[in-house]
C-alpha cells in the first residue's frame, strides 16, 4: 500500500506515462487513482499493469477545482494535501468519519508556514479540508520547512513527495522537529523519489534537503513489491503452525530478503522468538523452529504495522512479552491499541 500509493502520485506529478505493474488493488489504491483521474491524469487499467499518464507537475484546464473523496487512506489525504497545496487550485478533501478524527495539523502547519493557504472545514488539526490556490513565487523557501516527526512520518513523506513541484529555482529544505517516528517509511519515500529523478540529500534524520532544479522523471515501468506487513501474518502462521520442526513450512512470493519496505526486519524479531525463517532476494519460507515460542522485549517502533502480529505470536510464548514505542497505533486507521 505505502508503495503503491507512493508511486501513484509520483507517476502523476511526472511527465509522460509510467507502467506500473503489480499494484496493490485496495481501497487505499482506488481512491487515489479515482483522484488522480479527477485532476486530469491519464489512468489506464489492465491485467495487472495501471498505465499513468502524468500531469508534468501542473494542472491542466479545467482542472484545478474538484472534490476529493479519500475514504480512510492516510497514504491518499496526506500527500495529496501537501501536492495539491502546490498545484495552484482549489480543492476539498474529505472522507470517511475516522479519517476526519486522524490527526493532520503538523502537516497543514508546515504548509501554512511555507506561504500555503488550507482551511479546516471541522475541527482544526484533522480533515476535511479546503486548499486555495497559491503561486508557487510567493511561497517562502529561504528558511527550512519545519514539521513534526513525532506523530506520523507521513507528513514528512507528504512534503518530500511534493516540494520538488516548488524546487525549480531554489533548494528546498525540511527540518524535522522532535524524534522522527517510523523511519523505515521514510526509506521507502527516498528510494522512490529517486526512482523517479529527485535525489533528496540528509543530514542524519533531522534536515533533509530537495537540490533546486530538481524535475520528476519517469522511470518508465516500475514494479510494486508484495506487501511486508501482509507477509508478517504468513510468516506467524509458518512460526505457529507448522507440525514438526523442520518441515518445510510456508512459503512467501513476492517479497524477501531485498525488499525496501522497513516491514521486512519483522523477519529479525520472528526468529527472536524462534521462527526458521529463511530469504532469497524475492522469497520468504518460514517453518516452526522453538516451540513454544520465545518471549520478547522490543522497541517496534521500527515496524509499526507488523508489530501488531507480534502479539499474536506473543500468545504461544514461553512468558510474557512487551512491545515498546508504538504510540503510532493509536493514530492509524484505528485505534489499534484499543
């Protein structure tokens, strides 16, 4: 999903048609290409392969007003939010009622910051929203963007997908206020947008910085990788169910052990606590290996979606098991604590 949606908007906001093949078909997925065709892109489906045709980093005629209905994507509201405050048109944002309870203000206060102007149509700090036209001239780019990282990673990601559309004549630099959460979704954010041409330099995980002149480009096809967060529940199956230690067990397609997603180190904690687990580039096969299973003590705040299937395995271990920093949960499209 993360990838998908990532690769959505950036195949939108470039010049000429992206193949993407393998995309995620989901809710989050279905309201960003019913967006994206609402804003003029060209959204071509078929066996597996979505055609984009892209926008060149600006709207055309007669598309710069439109109603947006985002469901509950966090991976659709928050980018767009940030893109379309860049594009110069007049926008509403909304969705289901939780997403309306999912926090926004961070991200709608660096934009505001940055010389965008975005109102709140209900309670500030959360959608819906309605982003009025900007010229990108009159936006003030000589200071770092500040925006909290403490809450969701992303609004980072949301700035660093759509700032090179301001990034023509000068640098663009964010500044990330507080412990940046979620990291390894930032990882997935930069590997994309160099996929497509902006190479985004860092200074640890506090300042990132867009070098002026920045353009997107096709890459011209791209392929989404399997879902790491799905996989955590195939890989408890193979930890939890298979019969006897040494069978082969469960066999995973489509994700391994070169996947870019952060969810992939769920692998390290499963074999903390006693899976076989082994990868090829492409592939995962996990098998029962202790049993019952070992009890943990993590900081997950490093996978923060496949963590949640830790506390499943958690059941079939030898003693209690605590998960740490995952005060994320409770902001997702639950409250997954709760």
């Amino acid at each position: 999903k993360s990838i998908s949606n990532r690769v959505l908007l950036l195949a939108a906001l470039a010049e000429g048609t992206t193949v993407v093949h393998d995309l995620l078909d989901s809710d989050d997925t279905a309201v960003m290409l019913a967006a994206l065709g609402q804003l003029g892109c060209g959204v071509e489906r078929q066996a597996g392969i979505t055609r984009i045709t892209g926008l060149g980093g600006h709207l055309g005629e007669g598309k710069r007003q439109a109603d947006l209905f985002l469901g509950n994507a966090g991976t659709a509201m928050r980018p767009l939010t940030a893109a379309l405050s860049l594009l110069g048109g007049e926008f509403k944002l909304s969705g289901v009622p939780r997403i309306h309870e999912r926090p926004i203000g961070d991200l709608v206060d660096a934009l505001i910051g940055l010389g965008c102007e975005i109102d709140y149509l209900g309670n500030p700090g959360y959608p819906p929203l309605q982003v009025h036209p900007v010229a990108l001239d009159a936006l003030h780019l000589s200071a770092p963007i500040r925006v909290r990282g403490d809450v969701s990673s992303q609004f980072l990601t949301a700035l660093l997908l759509a700032l090179p559309l301001a990034s023509a004549k000068q640098a663009v630099e964010i500044e990330v206020i507080g412990e940046l959460i979620s990291k390894p979704y930032i990882e997935i954010t930069l590997n994309l947008l160099a996929r497509f041409g902006i190479q985004v330099q860092r200074d640890g995980w506090s300042r990132f910085t867009i070098p002026a002149g920045s353009q997107y480009r096709t890459p011209g096809s791209i392929h989404i990788e399997s879902d790491a967060s799905s996989a955590s529940y195939f890989i408890a199956l193979g930890a939890i169910a298979t019969p006897t230690p040494g069978q082969p067990g469960i066999r995973i397609e489509g994700v391994g052990a070169d996947s870019i997603q952060g969810d992939i180190r769920f692998v390290e904690a499963a074999r903390a606590m006693g899976a076989q687990v082994d990868s090829g580039p492409n592939w995962l096969q996990i098998s029962r290996g202790n049993w019952p299973l070992k009890a943990i003590d993590l900081d997950a705040n490093h996978i923060p979606d496949a963590a949640m299937t830790l506390a499943v395995m958690a059941l079939y271990a030898d003693g209690p098991s605590t998960l740490r920093n995952i005060a994320s949960w409770r902001v997702k499209e639950t409250d997954r604590i709760d």
